[in-house]
C-alpha cells in the first residue's frame, strides 16, 4: 500500500471510529428511520453539490441505472436500515464489533467472485481478526437467550455481509466509476426508498428536529461519516485488493469501544483487550508485503561451474 492509501485507511478509521457512539445517542432522539433516510438523502446531496462545483458529469449513463440500484438497496437498506435498526437495542462499541464481522465475508466472496486467492498470509489475518472477534464477544456467548438485543445482535452481523456483499459488487461493476458519483446515487436512491416508508409508518416532531445541537449531530454523521467516508472507502477499494481494504479498517471497533467508553461510559472488559490484540495483529499479517526472497538461478549455476 502506498503513502495515499494508508493515509486514507487511518482517516476513515477515525471518522468511522467516532461515529457509532452519535448513531446510537442519535437513535435516542429521533425515530430510526427517519433519521437514517435524512441522514442518506443529506449526504447525497451534498455529494452532488461537489460534483456539481467540480463540473463532473452528475446524471449516470442510460446502462447503469440498474446496477446503481441494486448497489443501492444492498447498501442502504441491506447495510444502513438494518445496522440502524439493530443499534436501538445494542451498545455502539459491540455494534461496531458485530458489523466488522464484513471482513470474514469479503474474504470469502471476494475469493470465489473476484478471484483474490485466499493465500495464507490473509488466511493468518482472517484467522486472528475472528479471534478477536469471539474475545469480544465471549462473555455474551456465554448468555445467549432469545431478546431484543440478541436480534440486534443477529441483525448487526446480517449488515455486515450486506456491506461486504456491495463492496464485493462495486469492485466487480464499478472499479474505474468516479467514486463521489457512485456514492451520492448509491445513497440517493436507497435514502429515499426508506424515506418513504418511514413517513408512512413514524411519526415527525418538529421541535427534535429543529433543535441546533440535535441538527449538527445529524450534519457530522451525514456528511462527514457517511457521504464523505463512503466515497473515501469506494476509493480505498478500488485502489487495493478487497480484503486487504477490508481488514485494514477492522481497528475501527476498537476506536468505537474506545471512545463508547470515554464518551458515553461503555465498559472496556479485558476481553475486549485481548480481542484488540488479535485484530490488530490480524491487520499486520494481512496488510504487509511479506515475501522471502531466494537468490536467483543464474548466480547458482554459475558458482557451480
């Protein structure tokens, strides 16, 4: 990976690291689907203001209507609407562990649909990012029972294949598309379907809406954590093999638990310090270029004549 890619990879590990704990104290204000279609529909927009100020094309050509909405239903309803369902019943920290089970996914999908080989470098790094995972998690497993926070739970996961299952879909559909374009049409189409439903079904208190703090909550998360990240991690993935992409943000549910607990006082056990380890560790295995080199076959045979 070069100097940019890293760059971009511990930018959005920051940005995507602060945000779980706004979504979930945001959830708390206003009603989920509600907030996730204007959240959507707000970073499109601006989005496409950039484009507009860049004079970059805006409307997409006739063919890749249908391919644009099928990404945009996988991620907005598969990846958003359901993550945002699910967070109303579970801590940001462990929403942001559960979610980054995508990695295991893409790792597979990517191998059978893009043909990045499972070589056994990533293999070590997918091995120990599991790990880290179950560390997390192990004190749940241990008292599983049908409720509302396990559902969230099985739907945060469900997400999780959702987002690697559209990133696995942008690299094999869009991987020279501009990224800022993909991106505000993906959240664009997607964030209106779900408005739509959401003004049938939950009702809209102008007064939540219109308060100043609650409204630059709502810009941060918007515009920074989703219109801006999403097409920093559009642009990400198609500079560098899926899966090294992938894992390479699985720091951000560490971030998340890290500042769940200094902002909103969320427990950091030692389970979720051995699970930091392990996905650390698994970050290094996956993402270094390590190769042994052997001395080449022409200085062998001419020691030996």
């Amino acid at each position: 990976m070069n100097l940019r890619v890293i760059g971009a990879i511990v930018l959005l590990c920051l940005v995507w690291g602060s945000l779980w704990g706004l979504v979930k104290h945001s959830l708390q204000i206003f009603p989920p689907f509600l907030f996730i279609s204007t959240r959507l529909i707000l970073a499109a927009l601006t989005l496409m203001l950039v484009q507009v100020l860049l004079r970059k094309s805006v409307l997409p050509a006739k063919g890749e209507w249908q391919k644009l909405m099928i990404s945009s239903l996988m991620i907005c309803i598969g990846f958003y609407a359901t993550q945002t369902f699910a967070m109303q019943f579970v801590d940001s920290g462990l929403s942001a562990v559960l979610v980054f089970t995508m990695p295991i996914f893409i790792g597979v999908l990517a191998h059978y649909i893009l043909n990045e080989r499972l070589n056994s470098q990533k293999m070590i790094g997918l091995v120990l990012g599991t790990l880290g995972l179950i560390a997390i998690l192990w004190p749940q497993l241990h008292h599983i029972h049908l409720n509302l926070s396990l559902i969230g739970q099985a739907f945060l996961i469900l997400s999780g294949f959702f987002w690697a299952l559209t990133t696995v879909y942008i690299k094999q559909n869009f991987a020279t598309y501009d990224k800022i374009k993909l991106t505000f049409w993906q959240l664009l189409m997607g964030g209106v379907v779900i408005l739509i439903g959401a003004l049938i079904f939950e009702p809209v208190d102008v007064k939540v809406w219109m308060n100043p703090l609650n409204d630059s909550i709502l810009f941060y998360i918007a515009v920074i954590g989703t219109g801006f990240a999403f097409a920093l991690w559009n642009w990400i993935v198609s500079q560098v093999d899926t899966f090294v992409a992938s894992i390479s943000i699985m720091c951000i549910p560490i971030l998340s638990l890290f500042f769940g607990y200094v902002l909103w006082h969320e427990p950091i056990t030692i389970n979720i310090i051995i699970g930091a380890a392990f996905i650390c560790s698994g970050i290094i295995s996956s993402s270094l270029n390590l190769k042994i080199k052997k001395k080449p076959a022409t200085l062998l045979s001419c020691e030996h004549r």
